[in-house]
C-alpha cells in the first residue's frame, strides 16, 4: 500500500539539493521499478456482496414461472369415491413435496395483471383440511402420473373450446379458495384479502409538459381513467349538500359539492 509518506520520500530523492535529478538504483524503495512493482501487487478490489434472498420465495417463485402439459384426460370417479381411494393409498402431508407456492401464473398474467401473487402455504392449508381430495378433486387419466397435480395442469385458459366443461385458471382459484373460505368461515374472500394491489408505474405512461396546471393533470388521468372519472361524479365528494357554517360568505349554502362550489383544490 502506497501511502503519502512515501511519496513525499521519492520525490526527496529524485530532486537533489541543486534541483538536478538523481539516479536511483532500480531495486531502491522510490525507483520506477519498485512503484510498478507495487502496483502489481496491489489486491484487486472485492466484489459487491449480492443481496440476501431467501430461498423458498426463489424456488416458488420459479416454479410459478413454469407452464405444465395440459392434461387432456381425467379419471372420472365421484368426489366420495376419491377421498376414499386417496385415504386407502395413505396419502397425506408427509407426501407433500412442496410446502409453499406463489400462484404468479403466466397463463392468467398474459390476460390481465392487476394484482399482485398470492402467497399460499400448500403444507398448512393441507395440514388443517386434512383431505387431499377438497383441492385435488380429480387426478390423469394416465396410471404414471402423480395422484395429486397442480392446478394449472388441468385449468389454462378459459373457454378451451376442446374442454368447454372446465373453467379458466383464474376462475378455478377463485371459485376454490372463496367458496371454501366462506364455508369454514375462515379466510379472506375479497381481492385485496389475498393480493396486493398491482400498480403500474406511471411515469412512462403520463405525458405531461413541466409544470402542468391543475386542468391539464385532470385531463391527463382523464385519458385513462374515464370510467373513474364518471363514478366521482356520483360521489359525496362531488355532490355533497348540507349545511357548511364554517365555510365564510357560504354558512347557509347546502349545496357546496366541486360540481357547485369548490371547497379545496384537490
């Protein structure tokens, strides 16, 4: 490591008391030599450390990127006639070989993306239910297969126009969670219960000049949001009567909405 110190000592010795230069021996410590030398051996700098992730939320998160075959044939037995047959093979959460999913597929995401995934422990949920058979209600045709499968090797796309009878991934989720939700009386059944509000990043989809007024922002969230726009127009906030005693010059007013007179800027 080359410090301060040591500069100031070559340039000591290069310059002489008559301000001539001196010739330094090649291995002396302030030689031309010795500083590339040094250069050399100078350790390269450590690599940024990269950022902690866990790695059950990784492999989730890649397992949801996959999309499986679509299976064609179910066996087709009665839902008592399956929870029987799965209890006498012993199935249970010891055969789980997953314990946690994000349900982030690209089959519903190519469609819409409003929300964000969904965090589902596959061991609690099973370990509390305890019947297999609630969620895997049927199983491929094909003897190989596995007896328990995901959901998207059955549910894809909806309207398949091969397998009209079976519904859309999104539905199939849906339909399964909520419905059991709200008969153990346990669980959310609204969206924002099990997801987070996807929100897309505005900035590439405003176009405003610099310093736009109050009525060019309006008309900008206007441009996709008119449906919004006409629902504020039947809010409380939009036609709010009532009187306002608090309000200087108005206190008798009872009609003092934006659509009459504005009471903020907002």
């Amino acid at each position: 490591m080359i410090n301060k110190s040591s500069i100031v000592l070559c340039l000591m010795l290069l310059v002489g008391i008559n301000g001539g230069l001196v010739a330094l021996p090649p291995g002396s410590p302030g030689s031309v030599a010795a500083y590339a030398a040094a250069a050399q051996d100078k350790p390269a700098p450590e690599p940024e450390a990269k950022a902690w992730t866990a790695p059950d939320q990784e492999a989730a998160l890649a397992r949801a990127a996959e999309t499986v075959p679509f299976v064609e044939a179910v066996m087709d037995e009665c839902k008592l006639c399956r929870q029987m047959r799965l209890r006498e093979t012993g199935l249970s959460t010891k055969d789980i070989t997953h314990s946690y999913f994000v349900l982030n597929s690209p089959i519903i995401n190519k469609v819409e993306d409003h929300y964000g995934p969904v965090r589902f422990m596959h061991s609690k949920h099973a370990a509390q239910i305890q019947d297999c058979a609630m969620c895997h209600h049927y199983r491929p045709l094909d003897a190989d297969a596995k007896e328990t499968t995901r959901c998207s090797a059955c549910h894809q796309e909806a309207f398949r126009p091969e397998h009209p009878e079976r519904i859309g991934l999104k539905a199939a989720y849906h339909q399964q969670c909520m419905e059991c939700h709200r008969d153990m009386n346990q669980g959310p059944v609204d969206c924002i219960g099990c997801h987070n509000k996807n929100v897309p990043d505005h900035k590439d989809k405003v176009q405003l000049a610099a310093n736009p007024t109050p009525f060019q922002v309006t008309a900008e969230c206007l441009r996709c949001h008119e449906a919004a726009g006409q629902d504020m127009l039947k809010t409380a906030h939009w036609l709010l009567k009532g009187p306002s005693p608090y309000t200087l010059g108005h206190r008798k007013e009872v009609e003092i909405g934006k659509s009459t007179i504005a009471t903020n800027n907002f």
